[in-house]
C-alpha cells in the first residue's frame, strides 16, 4: 500500500525549500578554488633575475607567494592581471610601489621575511586572499599608505590595523574586525583620508572624534549601535557616507547640513527616528540620498525637489505622512524615486499620475490616504516591506531582528507550505491512480 516514490519527492521538496531558505541568506564571495595567478612558466628563477631590473630581493618575495616571475614585473605587467604590480624606476634595481594579490591559492603563506623585502610597497591589495595574517615588519607599516583586504586574511583584529599609521586610504570588506569600535583603528590612523570598513561584524559606536579631512566613511553591514554624534558633521570635507545596514538609533543631527561637501549619503537600514532635519537642503551637491528602512517621520520636505543635482532618492519603508510635496518633472529627473512602504503617506493624483507606480495610495480631498493602498504595482506593500530594498539587506548577515528579517522566515514557510499542499495533491493522486 506504501507508495514507493513517497519518500524521494518528500526528500526532494524539503532540499528544495531548504535550499530556497538559504538562498537568501547572504553569500559571502567565496574565493575561487583555482587559484589566478597562474603557476609560473617553467622558465622562471634562476636564470631570470638576471634579466630583471627587479631588486632580486623583491623577485624572491613575489615568488614565495606564487606570484610568476617568469619576465619582469616591473616592466612586463601584462603577464599579471592589469595593474597588479608597479614599481618606481630606480636604478640598478627597480622597487615595487603597489602589489595586489587576487585569487590565491591554498599554498600561498605571508612570510616576514618576504613582507620585509616589499617594505618599499606604498599600496598593498588582498582580494579573495584567504590567507593567515602576520605581523607586518615595522618597514612595511612605515612605507604603507593604502590598504585594502577583500575576503582575505581571514579575520583581522582592531589592534593589527591600528598599526598601520602612515594610511591615507584604508578598506577591509567582507572579513571579520574584531574590535571594541571604530574608534580603535581610526584614532590611531591620523592620516586617514578614505575608511571602509564594511561587512566586517565591526561593533560600537560611530565616533565622536574623526580626522577632518575625511573625503569617504563606509561603515555600512556592521553592528555598529547608538546615535550619529552630531561632531560627524565637521566632517566638511567628507564627499560620502555609507552607514547603512547598522543599528543606528536616534534622530539625524540637525547641523547635517554642515557637512557641505556630501556626495552621496546611505542611512538605509538603521532605527534611525524623527524628521529629515531642514539643513540638507544647504548641501549644494548632493546626488545620492538612501534614508529608507528607518522609522523616520514628519512630512516629506519640499526643499528636497530644489536639489539641483539630486539624482537618487530613497524614502521608502519609513513613517512618513502627508501629500508628497513632488511634480512628475521632478520625479523623472531622478534616476531613482522610492516612497512605497509608508503607510501614511499619499499623493495628489491631480499632480501625479498612477501609472508612476509610486507604492503609495491618492490623497482624499483631506489630504489623507484613501484606503486601501494601491495593489502590488511596483512590488510594494503598505506595511514596511518591499523587495525592492532586498539588495542592500541581503548582505546583512548580522540582524537577523531587522525589518526584512521576518520576510525569509515568511518566505521560508511559504516554500514549506506550498510543498506540502503539493505532497498531498500528489499522495491523493497517487491513492486515485493506484488504486
Ligand atoms: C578571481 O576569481 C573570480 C571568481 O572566481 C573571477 O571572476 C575573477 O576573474 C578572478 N580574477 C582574476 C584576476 O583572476
Ligand atoms: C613559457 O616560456 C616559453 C619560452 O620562453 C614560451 O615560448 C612560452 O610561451 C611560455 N609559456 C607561457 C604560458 O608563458
Ligand atoms: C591601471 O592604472 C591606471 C593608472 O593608475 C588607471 O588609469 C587604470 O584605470 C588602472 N586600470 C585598472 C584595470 O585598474
Ligand atoms: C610614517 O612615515 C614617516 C615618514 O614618511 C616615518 O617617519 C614614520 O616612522 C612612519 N610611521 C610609522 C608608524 O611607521
Ligand atoms: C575579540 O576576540 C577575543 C578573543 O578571540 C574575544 O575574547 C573578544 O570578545 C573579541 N572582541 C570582540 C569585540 O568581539
Ligand atoms: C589636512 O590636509 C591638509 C592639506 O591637505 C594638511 O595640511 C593638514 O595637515 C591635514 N590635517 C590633518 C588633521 O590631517
Ligand atoms: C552603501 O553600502 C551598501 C552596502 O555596502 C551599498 O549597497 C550601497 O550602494 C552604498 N550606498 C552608498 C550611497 O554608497
Ligand atoms: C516622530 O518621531 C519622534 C521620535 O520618535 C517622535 O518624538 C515624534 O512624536 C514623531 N512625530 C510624529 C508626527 O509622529
Ligand atoms: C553616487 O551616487 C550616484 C548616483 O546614484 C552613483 O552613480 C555613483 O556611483 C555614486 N558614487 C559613489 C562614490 O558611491
Ligand atoms: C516642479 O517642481 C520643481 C521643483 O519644485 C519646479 O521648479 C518646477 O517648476 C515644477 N514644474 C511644474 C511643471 O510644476
Ligand atoms: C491637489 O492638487 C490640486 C491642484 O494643484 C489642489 O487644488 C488640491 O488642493 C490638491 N489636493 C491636496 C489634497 O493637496
């Protein structure tokens, strides 16, 4: 009476929506298994330093760590992948000046003693790199001014970054920084000019205290908790700021607009609360605003509409309420507009037209929402969630308490459900048929 194929397709569907579950868990890059810097031509050391103007010193180096010398670095830089290496032109031997190492393999080991002959290197790159981190001589620490490590050494810590104190340009992504706060690393980098740390299980708090000459903060996809102290906007040279998918809480600092040179601004994804403070509309260049998935509240500023170069506004998935003070004009002057997801929130449609597909409802003659909000147009819903922020909370590994973080479980169910729905169907079948 057992149906035999019952149990390979009830197999089957809990793969499938296991599968479908993890599937939007975030994938971390992996690195892939072969490694790029392809294994070196036959003819490789001895006999070719002699040819090379490299520092055989340098060739030794870049040789312990698979990378192939079999021409010259220096001058032969199209055997490597664009841009990999360049070195100054000191005689009788050449120096490296920048090194980035992409793709290792398994086998490759940072050694001291080669870190200490590249201590010319002014930028070092890792990227998909999973190597063991050392201790960098103290040679190469004083020569460095850029770094950058992308899913590579494996797990860093606070303390091993703040000795690198002559950075200019620091960016880690994608691994794990193990420290008490951001203030670690940066009190110590005084020369710091451009700060990514992201993806990276940083926790703490934002700074009070940061170098003023700080062009670009990338915090985003960290654990990094309290408000924006308002000291950040004396950051008047700062062009971006990504602190998105945190835990930020508080209101925006009213001076936000002190921070004059602004670009390109993210806040996505935080707690942050309150209204869009008035002094945004005093930052003359700003292109990129993302406030969305916050508890943000108040009406929609109509200053925003008088932002010359503004071309990418994200509101959605947040308390706003009111008539959107917005024309069509404006709105399709924008590269991208998103509002859905406020629950209270509407717009004149003697101003603007449905098929903009905003996600929000018409205003009654109130000026209030007529009820009920629009049907999926753009994917959007009223209650706070809409697949179309899905690229910034998938890499937002670290809360699962955040507000896209119900919509896996839900979707999970579904899949789970639905698979079941289908289970019976086919057992139901199955009895008709077999019998
Ligand atoms: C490194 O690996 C990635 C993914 O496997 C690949 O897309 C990329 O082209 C590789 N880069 C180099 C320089 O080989
Ligand atoms: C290896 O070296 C030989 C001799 O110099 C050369 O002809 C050949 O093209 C090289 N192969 C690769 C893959 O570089
Ligand atoms: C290589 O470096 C040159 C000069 O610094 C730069 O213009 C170019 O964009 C770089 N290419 C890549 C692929 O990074
Ligand atoms: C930074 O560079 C200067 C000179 O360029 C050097 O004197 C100093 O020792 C370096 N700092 C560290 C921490 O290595
Ligand atoms: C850093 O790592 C140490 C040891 O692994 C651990 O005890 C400590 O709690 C970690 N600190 C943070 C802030 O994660
Ligand atoms: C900021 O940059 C200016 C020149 O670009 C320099 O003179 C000044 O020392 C820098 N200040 C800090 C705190 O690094
Ligand atoms: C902020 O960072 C997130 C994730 O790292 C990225 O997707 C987003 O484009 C960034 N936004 C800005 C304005 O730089
Ligand atoms: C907006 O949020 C703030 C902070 O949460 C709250 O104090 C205020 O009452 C809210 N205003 C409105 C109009 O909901
Ligand atoms: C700034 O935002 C614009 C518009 O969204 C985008 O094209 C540009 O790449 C962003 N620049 C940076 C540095 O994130
Ligand atoms: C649309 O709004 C902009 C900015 O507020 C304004 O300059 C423009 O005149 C308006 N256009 C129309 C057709 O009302
Ligand atoms: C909608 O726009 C029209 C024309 O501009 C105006 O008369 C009306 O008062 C507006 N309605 C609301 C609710 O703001």
């Amino acid at each position: 009476m057992e149906p035999p194929p019952l149990l390979p397709t009830l197999l089957l569907h809990l793969l499938l929506s296991t599968t479908a579950v993890s599937a939007t868990a975030p994938l971390p890059t992996t690195p892939s298994p072969t490694s790029s810097p392809t294994p070196p031509n036959s003819t490789t050391s001895p006999s070719s330093p002699s040819s090379s103007t490299l520092d055989p010193k340098q060739l030794r180096a870049l040789q312990s760590l698979n990378i192939p010398t079999s021409k010259d670095p220096c001058t032969n830089p199209s055997i490597l992948p664009p841009n990999t290496t360049r070195c100054d032109s000191s005689k009788p031997f050449r120096h490296l000046l920048s090194l980035r190492l992409i793709n290792c393999s398994d086998d490759v080991a940072l050694s001291f003693t080669a870190l200490k002959s590249l201590s010319t290197l002014q930028s070092l790159q890792f990227l998909n790199c999973p190597i063991a981190p050392i201790r960098f001589p103290a040679d190469l620490v004083a020569s460095l001014h850029s770094f950058t490590c992308i899913n590579s050494l494996r797990r860093l810590t606070g303390v091993w970054l703040a000795r690198l104190q002559n950075l200019t340009d620091l960016t880690v992504s994608n691994v794990q920084v193990n420290a008490s706060g951001p203030f670690v690393i940066l009190g110590n980098l005084k020369k710091l000019r451009s700060v990514t740390i992201s993806h990276a299980s940083l926790t703490g708090s934002i700074p009070k205290h940061m170098n003023l000459n700080l062009t670009h903060i990338d915090f985003s996809g960290n654990k990094l908790r309290g408000k924006i102290p308002s000291s950040l906007t004396l950051l008047e040279n700062l062009e971006t700021l990504n602190l998105s998918s945190n835990s930020i809480n508080g209101e925006i600092p009213n001076s936000f607009g002190d921070l004059i040179s602004l670009k390109n601004v993210s806040l996505s994804s935080n707690s942050l609360s309150g209204a869009i403070p008035e002094s945004i509309s005093a930052i003359p260049d700003l292109v990129h605003l993302d406030l969305s998935s916050n508890q943000l509240n108040g009406t929609i500023p109509k200053f925003l509409s008088d932002m010359k170069g503004l071309k990418h506004l994200n509101l959605a998935n947040n308390e706003f309420h009111g008539v959107v003070p917005f024309n069509a004009s404006f709105i399709s002057r924008l590269q991208v507009f998103k509002i859905s997801g406020n629950s209270n929130l509407c717009y004149n449609h003697s101003v603007l037209s449905s098929k903009l597909q905003l996600g929000i409802s018409p205003c009654d003659k109130h000026g209030l929402p007529m009820s009920p909000p629009p049907a999926k147009g753009d994917d959007s819903s009223a209650d706070g969630s809409t697949n179309s922020d899905y690229d910034d909370s998938d890499e937002d590994d670290q809360k699962q308490d955040r507000q896209h973080g119900p919509n896996k479980v839900v979707l999970g169910v579904a899949i789970a459900l639905s698979s079941l729905v289908f289970l019976v169907i086919f057992l139901v079948l199955l009895s008709k048929c077999c019998r």
